[in-house]
C-alpha cells in the first residue's frame, strides 16, 4: 500500500463497513490499522506522526484525522488503544466509580479526566485508565461507539490466553523504540503488567530483571519471551539469556499472518488486538 507519508483517502476502501479500524494513539503519533473481515492479505498499516512544532496532543490528533478522510468511515469496529502512564491494576472486586476515583486521585493526584476501566476479567483484574476530557470527547464525537483500551490491555489478554494452565509464572517482554511493557502471568491469572521507559537496551534489561526479582520467579526455569520491535528485541536478548535459561521471541500470530505483511510493521499490541474481542 506504499509509503506512511501516503494520505488515507476514502477511495482505498469500497465498503468500510465490511472492514475494522484499530488505531493506537500516542504522545506523538497516530498509529492505524485497518482490515477487512472477508478478505486475505488486506491489512493497510500507517503510522502518522504529530507534527513536532505542535505542544497539544489533541490538536495534533485532531489534524491527523481530518487530514486522513478514511478514517472518519463507518467501520464495522473500531478500537482505540490509547498509550498513557495514568493507570492502575485494580481487582475486579473494586466495582464502584468511587472507589477506582479514590485509587486514581491517589496514585495521579493532577490527573483530571475520565477513567475508563479494561476489563481483564478472567485474570483477577481490571485497568483504570485516565483519558483527558477533551481526547475522549473527540474519540468518541469523531468515531461510531470506539472501544477504548490501554495499551497493556491486548497483552495481558493475549498473553494469558497464550499462556495457558501451567502454575509456573511466564514473563513477556514487548520491545518498542524507547519502551518496554512487561507482562508476567501465571495458570491463575495476571501477576504483572507495566510499561518502563529506557534510553538503552540495558535499562530495559534492568526493568525486566527487577521486576522477575520482585515476582520471586525462578531464572532457571520460569521462561521469559520477547516480542515487539525485531531490532529492540535481539538488542536485549542477548543479555537476558545470560541471567536466564529460557528466552525466546513470542512466535508471531499465525491468524494475523493472513491479514497480510503489513503487519509485521504496525506494533503488536494492535495486531494482537482483534484476538482479544
């Protein structure tokens, strides 16, 4: 489908409702993916950059999207994940709006918004998220019923249902350019789930040390995996496999193969999305 630079026009797509959306919103992009549930080999990826002179976020989105008419289609779906460090792993069991406000007013006392909660249910816990006022209501006037997600959300979801029953704890790694989310779960459930940021590949070999530290796991014999970013992860794994006995890259999905190549690029929380509807 060519180059990022290329505008989404409306004409690349002739009946978007037989198509999904995903889009991963950052501090300094937009990342899209769009897929056609009918059709093999259709995956369109971009990743459109804020413009750098620009200090609002939302303006910066704004102009994205308006700029890109495709994507203000009927689409039969459409996911936001939405990368943010205002979140809390909370139990399923905190249910009412006042209490999670209590948890995010103490963990983000400036934080001003809405919280939206993630529901990972079959793991024991729930993700509060923080999203501004002002990005949600223009997430959801500009798009038909958006799902939103923070970013940990896909992981933790396919990554437990990878994982299956075993009582050992499994660590994963996803590598993206300046960032690591590191998941950890077990037969029971989700026991870890955050996101480090590091200038180097040995700051994110200590973030995933320290944390299999703090989880008590065994370098002997509790595995650890990596995925994201080919050159991020071979950056650390060489490393890791000094400490510990198992490492290996998570085997890419074979379901989002068939979407098409494409994908090999767009960031693996948003290929893995659509296996955790």
């Amino acid at each position: 489908m060519g180059g990022n630079n290329e505008i989404l026009n409306k004409e690349l797509i002739k009946d978007p409702q037989l198509w999904k959306l995903a889009l991963r919103v950052e501090k300094a992009a937009l990342h899209v993916v769009l897929y056609s549930v009918i059709e093999e080999n259709s995956l369109i990826y971009r990743k459109i950059e804020f413009d750098k002179a620009s200090s609002s976020q939302l303006k910066s989105l704004e102009n994205v999207v308006y700029e890109n008419p495709l994507l203000l289609s009927d689409f039969s779906r459409i996911d936001c994940v939405i990368e943010t460090s205002i979140f809390a792993i909370v139990p399923p069991e905190i249910t009412s709006l006042d209490a999670r406000e209590k948890i995010m007013k103490a963990s983000f006392p400036d934080f001003v918004g809405e919280i939206v909660p993630c529901e990972i249910s079959e793991h024991g816990a729930i993700i509060l998220m923080g999203i501004e006022n002002e990005i949600i209501a223009f997430l959801r006037r500009t798009f038909n019923n958006p799902h939103l997600h923070h970013n940990l959300y896909p992981l933790c979801r396919y990554f437990f249902h990878r994982n299956g029953q075993g009582n050992s704890t499994k660590m994963y790694a996803c590598m993206r350019p300046g960032k690591v989310d590191v998941i950890a779960v077990n037969g029971d459930g989700l026991r870890f789930a955050n996101t480090f940021d590091y200038r180097n590949p040995m700051d994110a070999v200590y973030y995933i040390m320290a944390s299999r530290q703090m989880l008590g796991m065994d370098n002997a014999t509790d595995e650890m995996f990596l995925s994201g970013s080919p050159s991020a992860r071979e950056s650390v794994a060489e490393t890791l496999r000094k400490y510990i006995s198992y490492v290996m890259p998570v085997i890419f999905p074979s379901a989002i193969f068939k979407a098409g190549k494409e994908a090999m690029k767009a960031p693996f929380d948003l290929v893995v999305l659509p296996l955790c509807e």
